[in-house]
C-alpha cells in the first residue's frame, strides 16, 4: 500500500504488478520458512535467496544458470542496469519512462522495504520499527511526486500501518489470555467483546495521522535538488492541458564549463552571416526566492502549427529578420528543454514535445528529450535601437508586478548598489546600460569558473563585495538589481554562440554553456543583455556609438569568433580528474548559484532542523527512555515510610513483573502474587537466590493485600534488581536488546491513554444535562 506513492513517478505502471508478484513469492516463502519452523536468521536469508532469484528471472535470466541462479554475469548485468537507472532518473521528467533500469530500482526498492517490513513486524514480532522502512519509501516518493492525489497515498500507507499494528496487538492479546471489553451498555446486556484495542488502535492512529499532518507545517521545507518535485516534468495526456515546473537547468552548468574536453553538444547550420547572436536559449528562470533562481510552473499546450504566436511585448516598428536554423544534438546530450534561438517564430521536430507559451519553450513529453535530435527553428533576429530602447513605454502592471517581484530578505546592498550605479540614468535602458557596464568595464569584476560556491540570504552581497564569478553571479545579479529599479528582468539559460567550422556549421560545446539575463522593454519585448566579462557578445544595442552594428565589442571578444583555446578556464588545478569522478572536490553545483561562504540560513532554521533531528532520533527510543524513566520512579527513594509502604511495595512488583514481561514473560493476572512469583521462576529458570528474590517481592506484596497494617519490606529494590539480572542470564542477546530498546511492557502507554480518554468521555457525558423525549406510553 505504501507503493502506491510511486505509481505517479513512472509510466506505465505494469512494474507494480512484478513487483506485488515478488512481494507475494517472497512472503510465502517467509511463511513456508516460519511454519517447518526455521531459525529467524535462516528463515530471513531464504527470503532474501528466493527474492534475488525472482530478480533474476526478470532482469537477468540469460545470465544466470537456469534462468534463476544468479552468477558473476548476473550481478554485472544489475550493476549496469542500476547504474542506467540513476542516469535516467537524473535526466528523465517525471512521469519517467519505464526504462529498465528505473524498472530494477522501483521493483528492487519495493521488494527490500517488503523483505525488511516482513523481518521486522512478522519474523521477529515487532511491528512498530516495521513503520521506518514503510516511512522512508512513503517520503522518497511523496519527495519527487507532484500531483493533487498525494493525499490518497498518504492514507493507503498509513492504513496499511495501522492494519499492521492492530494484526499485532491481536495476537499478542490472544497471547496474553486476557479479554479487554466495555461494560455493558444495559442491564442484561453481554459486554460486547474485546473490542478496547480496536477502539485504542483507531484512537491512536488518529493522533498519528494528525501529528503526521500538522508537524511538518512547523518545520522547515525539504525541497531543491536534483530529484526535488519541482522537476517533475510536463502533464499528462495529448491535449492542450497540464503544467511543467522544471528541474532547475543551472544544477550542472558549472561543471559543464570545467570539463577536461569541450564535448561537442550540438552542430547548427544557419542561414545568417552573423552568428554573434545566434544564442541557444533553453529555459528562462522567473522566479527569485532571494537564494537563487528557477522556473515558474506555468501551464503548457500543444506546439502550435505554422507560426508561432508573436513574441510578448514587441511592436510592430522594431526591426527584425527572420533566421532559419538546423541543429542537431549529440547522441549523448538528454535534454529535457529544447535549445533554440529566441524569440522562436517555429519549429519542425519529431517526437513528443509540448509548448510553454510564456517563455516561448519547447519541453519534452513523457521521456522526450534532445538525444541524437535534428530539428529546425525559425527564430526572429529583433534589432532595437537605443532611441526605442530608450523612449520604451510602462510594461502592463501584471508584467511589471510579476517580474520586479524581490523577496524580503535580499539585502539592502544589492538595490543600493544599483542606484548608485545608474544615479544620473534618465530610463531604464540607460540603467541597463550601466548596470552591463559596471559588470564588464569599469566594475573590476573578474571571471573565474573556481570561485566558492554558497548560498544564503547574503550571497548576492558577497559576490558585488568579492567581484569573482562566472555567467550565473553575473547574470542573477544584474537581473536582481535591474528588478530593485523597476525594471522587468528574468534570466535565461543555454549556449552562447559557439565556434564556426570549415564547412560552415557552427560547433557548440559544453563550455559554451552559458546564462545571461533579459530585460523587458515595451515595444521590444524580452531584450538580451551580457553583464559576464569576456564571454558571448555585447549587444549591438547597448553600444550607443554602433547601434546599427553587429561587431562585438573588442573589450569584450565574441564566443563566436575563431579563436584558440577556450577563455573559459578549465578544470582547476587543484582538483584532478579523478578525484572528479569520485566526488572528492568541492560541490560546485550552481544550484545555490552565488558565492557565500559564511552566509547561513535564517536564524532559526537551525535551532528548528536540531529540533526536527532530535525528534527523528529520540522517536524510536521513546519507548527505551519511557521505561527508564518508569523503572526509576518504582525503584526511587520515596514511599519506604509506612504511610506509603503500600504504593511503593506496588509498584516494586509492577517492576518486577514488567522486567519479566520484557525478557519474554507475559503477565498472567489471573494469578495470586505467589503463584505469579512462582510461575516466573518457572519460566526464567532463576537460580535459587534470584527465585529467592522474586518470593520476598511477592511475599511483601501479600503483605500489603490482606496485612491490616502493611509495613516496610526493607530491600526490595535490590531484590528487583536481582531477579532481573537472573533473568537476563537466562535469555538471548536479542531478546536483552529487545527488553532495552524495544520492551513489552510500553504497551500500559497505550491501556493509560485509554483509560484516561474512556474517562474523559465519561466526565464530559456526566456534564450533559439528562434529556429524554416524553414517554407516549400509559401508565
């Protein structure tokens, strides 16, 4: 049931039935081993046996002996199919195709959390810790699932644990020999059975649901990342319906400009003369969190047939070209977004692609992605002028509200600085202006692909303070500062323009990966700017004295031109190819994008993450530290006078009984103190000064039943102490680890909530004044 969870994940959903196949083998298996009856150990490892073999008959049979026994070949064969799973995960939208390598994982993780809830809550009898292993496959696909049904998944796990634990606390009653029933609701009326602990258990699983539902709205948000739900991909269905909210495209961009060999990525062939702006835009990033940048969710459609709709916000007197483009992708090269020149007046490609209107983008549907793609783009080439750039009109309100939006805690610097910079400036196209400037000329900032990575509140200060970047901090900070004066700004993410070949193609590698911001201006719409020193183009119309040209500026050489090695610099010195493929260098995902070294989270994000970590330990070992705590109080200094001698003698023996019931026996109340003592004798197998023990506790007990004045029993906690160490001699390491961190005896937790609750009720119902309809009857 908690599997469930990953049916959104994938498509189509027929590994689930492998899966319930295996699950089942394996359970019977486990029932088979428990009925001869079998050691646990033995009885586990059968199961774990069977189920490697079930695996193998579905991933691996050509390699294994049989088509079932695993050997050498076999594991290989799972090596490389886990190994093309985490690539596909990493790269696919969600819903992902059923490749088999997402196949093994999905089957083989399921089958694991099987093998270990079925070790834990049936071989060795403990159903509670069997809710870890069900927990953590509930929260790795609530983690990456995005949809409106989560809820429903929610409910089928926790179900699931609740059966799981009432099926236990059956047992263990009938076990017990004891009979828990309500009173009679009448007179003579039979009671109504041992219904209490299924009343306790749906009284419980309720305050467990709706703790599960209310404390992670206090704790801090787990998102972002590789796998976060923000990558989940497109819509479903082939109409024009759905929604898309990408995985940021920054997460490897980084890493792309310090690969040891610039792989070529894409070879495009245009019809244009000038390639200086033939950038190859991916994704544009909108939404600003004051950390970093990312994709809004927007809603997608059918890719339009013929011309694309005209692109936001340009008129009809700006000038413009059309450009024809082919481009084709490298085998290796998955991309979800499709690159393409903006603003894209077309597009001819095969494949299942959808269309996000906003940013004028094209994303993959249902595991469509660029691998060995060839396409073409007509794309418009818009060429302003300053005099439109700079006579542009007020942007519509909903565009200007939606893209000058800044959070609350981007410090006070970054829109300070921007004023400063642009103090003077009579519009927002010469702001722009000087805020590029200020980036590439006079600014004294330096482009390094090694700097720190960070992230914080702060992180844009310490970049404008350490002036050291590459394309990300420059980009994500122009546009912040362009959005603190007003100005419409987002960033977009792609390829500068890459190298001309002899045969008049166009080679674009890795390390032309590139980001850079747009400013929107009316009349012109989304306008590209390049803040980044030494990398892509100046546009011509940010260079008032060249407006009509479309030379770059030499200050600032064209990522297009013939040159030699790469301006970009490669990997660092000081950290090797290897220690790369081993992860062993610094993390430099810019998916935190700016530098901060020591800029942390908000001040109470910590304490709340030690609390959350606290909680998540200390809960499995609530019932340990319930019990300490519980044995300290019996065993205490208090009630030795003879006021008290009664409650103490008390609850000396509920110690001793319940340190009993701990190491495997069960109380039988049924029993005289003296034949309870004699029974744990019995079964403990105590020797004679241990069993000696154990009878002057019952004895003491007698006492204070039937003495008319109790008196106190001197001793009697020593006397506990020693017939639990007697019994602890006479049972297994595992049934002593259990006693600690898992005992029996928690369970009076659950009959004193239920007591307590049943009076509750009964108070409140006392406090309900008498009402009774009038009897139609004569008397």
């Amino acid at each position: 049931m908690a599997a469930c969870a990953l049916l959104p994940l994938v498509e189509p959903a027929s590994w689930m039935l492998q899966a319930a196949l295996v699950l089942a083998v394996q359970s019977g298996a486990g029932a088979a081993a428990r009925r001869v009856p079998l050691a646990r150990p033995v009885t586990v490892g059968l199961q774990a046996l069977v189920t490697l073999m079930l695996l193998t008959l579905l991933f691996a049979r050509e390699h294994a002996v049989v088509g079932l026994i695993p050997g050498p070949d076999a594991f290989g064969v799972f090596a490389g199919l886990l190994e093309q799973g985490g690539d596909d995960v990493s790269r696919y939208a969600i819903p992902a195709p059923l490749s088999d390598g997402i196949r093994l994982m999905l089957i083989g993780g399921v089958v694991l959390i099987g093998l270990l809830v079925d070790t834990l809550a049936v071989t060795f009898r403990s159903a509670a810790p069997a809710g870890l292993p069900l927990l953590a496959l509930y929260s790795v696909a609530a983690g990456l699932s995005d949809n409106g049904v989560d809820w429903l998944w929610f409910l089928l796990a926790a179900a699931g644990y609740l059966m799981l634990l009432l099926a236990e606390g059956r047992d263990r009653l009938s076990q017990w020999g004891r009979v828990f029933g309500g009173a009679p609701s009448g007179p003579g009326e039979r009671p109504p059975g041992a219904v209490a602990p299924v009343r306790t258990g749906r009284r419980i699983g309720a305050v467990a649901l709706g703790i599960a539902l209310v404390v992670p709205l206090g704790l801090p948000a787990m998102n972002g990342g590789l796998l976060d739900a923000t990558g989940a991909g497109v819509g479903s269905g082939t109409g024009g319906g759905g929604t898309i909210s990408a995985v940021n495209p920054l997460v490897s961009l980084r890493d792309s400009l310090n690969v040891d060999e610039d792989r070529q990525v894409m070879s495009v062939r245009s019809d244009t003369a000038d390639v200086t702006d033939l950038y190859l835009r991916i994704v544009s990033l909108d939404d600003f969190d004051g950390t970093t940048w990312k994709p809004s969710k927007r809603s997608i459609t059918t890719v339009p047939d013929g011309a694309f709709p005209t692109p936001p916000g340009l008129g009809p007197d700006t000038r413009r070209t059309g450009v024809v483009a082919t481009i084709s992708t490298a085998d290796w090269y998955a991309q979800d977004w499709l690159p393409m020149p903006y603003p894209p007046s077309g597009v001819s490609i095969r494949g299942n692609w959808r269309y996000e209107p906003v940013g004028m983008t094209l994303v993959g549907d249902h595991g469509q992605n660029t691998r060995g793609l060839s396409y073409e783009v007509r794309s418009l080439q818009v060429r302003p002028t300053p005099e439109q750039l700079a006579g542009a009109e007020q942007p519509p309100p909903a565009l200007l509200r939606e893209y000058t939006e800044l959070p609350d805690s981007l410090p006070g610097v970054v829109s300070r600085t921007a004023r400063e910079v642009t103090e003077g400036a009579d519009n927002d196209y010469e702001r722009a202006v000087r805020l590029q400037e200020y980036f590439t000329l006079n600014g004294g900032f330096e482009y390094d692909t090694e700097v720190d990575v960070g992230s914080g509140s702060r992180a844009i200060a310490r970049f404008l303070r350490d002036k050291q970047g590459f394309c990300v901090h420059f980009s994500f900070a122009m546009a912040s500062m362009a959005r603190s004066l007003g100005i419409p700004a987002r960033v977009a993410v792609g390829f500068a323009p890459g190298t001309p070949q002899a045969d008049g193609t166009i080679a674009v590698g890795l390390r032309d990966a590139h980001a850079w911001p747009e400013l929107y201006f009316e009349g012109v719409g989304w306008t590209r700017f390049e803040p980044t020193p030494t990398r892509g183009s100046t546009p011509s119309y940010t260079v008032p004295d060249a407006a009509d040209s479309s030379v770059p500026d030499p200050a600032r050489p064209s990522r297009a031109a013939p040159v030699e090695p790469s301006a970009a610099p490669s990997q660092s010195e000081s950290c090797t190819a290897q220690e790369k493929k081993l992860e062993a260098c610094d993390d430099e995902s810019p998916a935190a994008a700016l530098p901060g070294g020591d800029d942390g989270p908000e001040w109470y994000v910590v304490p709340a993450w030690v609390l959350a970590g606290l909680a998540v330990l200390l809960l499995p070992l609530a019932p340990m530290l319930w019990r300490t705590r519980t044995r300290a109080v019996r065993l205490g200094g208090h009630g030795r006078s003879e006021a008290d001698a009664g409650a103490y003698v008390l609850a000396v023996w509920d110690e001793l009984t319940d340190t009993a019931w701990d190491l495997g026996i069960s109380p039988d109340e049924s029993l005289t103190p003296r034949g309870a003592a004699a029974r744990i004798v019995r079964l403990g197998r105590l020797e004679q000064g241990a069993a000696a023990s154990v009878h002057r506790v019952a004895d003491a007990v007698e006492q204070v039943l039937y003495a008319p004045r109790p008196r106190p029993a001197p001793g009697l906690t020593d006397d506990v102490r020693r017939a639990g160490a007697g019994l602890r001699a006479r049972v297994s390491r595992w049934t002593r680890l259990r006693a600690v961190f898992a005992p029996r005896s928690t369970v009076r937790v659950v009959w004193a909530v239920s007591a307590r609750w049943s009076g509750v009720r009964e108070r409140v119902a006392a406090m309900r004044p008498a009402w009774r309809k009038p009897s139609r009857q004569q008397g």
